[in-house]
C-alpha cells in the first residue's frame, strides 16, 4: 500500500453513518471513493454520495454507492479531495484536472473539507511547482490575460494536444505563472475581482483538515 492509498483509507475510515460526502477527482480521491464502498459492502456503511466529475460519478455507481446529484443538495456533511499543493497556511492549488467549477463549489458547501495527500504535494508558497489554472469564458480568454499580465503573470492556453482544452463546464484554461513572492490569498482575492475569470484553482480559507500520507505513517493538520 502507497502514501495515497494509505492517507485515502485513513480518511475513509472517520465516515460515518448518515453522511453526505463529496467526491473529489484524480488517483487519491479514486482510493478513496474504493475504500468507501469497502466499507459499505463490509460494514454496512449508510451513506450518500455527491461527485465532482463525471470520471467520479461513473466510479462511484460501478462501485455500488448511492450517488446524488449536484443539483438536490444545499449542503454536504464532508468532501474529500487531493490537491496538487499545499501551502503551511493550508492554501491549496488544484485543478490539472480541470473540474475547477464542481470541486470549489462542493469544497464551499461542506461542513469539512478534508485534504489527502503526500508529501511530495507540500509547498511553501501556492504556484511553486505548478502553474495556476485560470478558468476563463472563451471570447474573454484575451482580455483575461491582459489582466493577468498587468499582474506579473504569464498565462498560456491549455491544450489537448488536438486543440484547445475546453472543461466540462464548456471553458477554456489559461495555466498562469506568477512572480515568486506573490501570496497565494492575496492574488485568490485579485483573480475573483476579474471579469472574465469563471473559476481559478487556488482554494483558499476552505480547507478543514489536511491528512498527510509520509513514509507510512500518516500526519493530520487540522484549521
């Protein structure tokens, strides 16, 4: 069993009964979504699910767990995603896998947000490894990026490899580099305030817990 495995089946593990829990998207949020149904076939766990991507949707129904759609739920009692950073102050950067839109809504609309990761995941500053992935309605794409310029920041289009990236949310992604003493909250603040920007990837003051999978052992950071 690997680090994600291992932090994914801690996480699974405090659900309980009667829950209402999001599905992120990605390897550690898979191991966790097969560690749930697990449970379920195991123990008998009662619970609902709500997922972030169709990838998700269709695991979880495969898998035998009870799946609710976005659209029926005001409030969830915890999501549970990866991340592609982390940040000491708990900041996040996610989004490489562009369901920038579902995740950061279910992220707001639970009671706890619980984190799975590895050590490799920890930075010290949010951008540090990755670019920054700018969600942005087509025809504003350009406008958005002189936005960003003015900022310092370096944005380029995302591609498939055939074309241009389009997420499931029918818009484009600019995947944007910023100078390196550029503060993760501060700029999740600018980029909210521009026009154009349907949703970007840096998560800011959402996260509840942060479970750390290193070496074995797993190391907890709760806000």
């Amino acid at each position: 069993m690997n680090d994600k495995q291992r932090v994914a089946e801690h996480a699974a593990q405090q659900i309980k009964n009667g829950m209402l829990v999001g599905l992120g998207t990605g390897s550690t949020a898979n191991y966790f979504i097969e560690a749930l149904a697990r449970r379920q076939q195991e123990e008998g766990l009662q619970i609902e699910v709500v997922a972030s991507s169709i990838v998700s949707s269709i695991k979880a129904l495969q898998l035998g767990l009870q799946l609710r759609s976005m659209e029926h739920i005001a409030q969830l009692d915890v999501y549970v995603d990866g991340a592609d950073e982390v940040a000491p102050d708990l900041t996040l950067l996610k989004g490489r896998g562009s369901d920038l839109v579902r995740e950061k809504l279910l992220a707001k609309a639970s009671k706890a947000f619980w984190v799975l990761i590895d050590e490799s995941k920890q930075v010290q500053r949010i951008g540090q490894n990755f670019p920054i992935p700018i969600e942005v309605i087509p025809f504003a794409w350009q406008l958005v990026n002189q936005s960003l310029t003015n900022l310092g920041g370096t944005g380029t289009l995302r591609s498939n490899g055939d074309g241009l990236f389009v997420t499931s949310h029918g818009s484009l992604v600019l995947d944007s580099v910023f100078a390196a003493d550029v503060d993760g909250k501060s700029l999740n603040d600018t980029l909210n305030a521009i026009p154009g920007i349907v949703e970007h990837g840096i998560f800011a003051n959402l996260t509840t817990a942060v479970f750390c999978g290193q070496n074995g052992a797993i190391e907890e950071k709760w806000i």
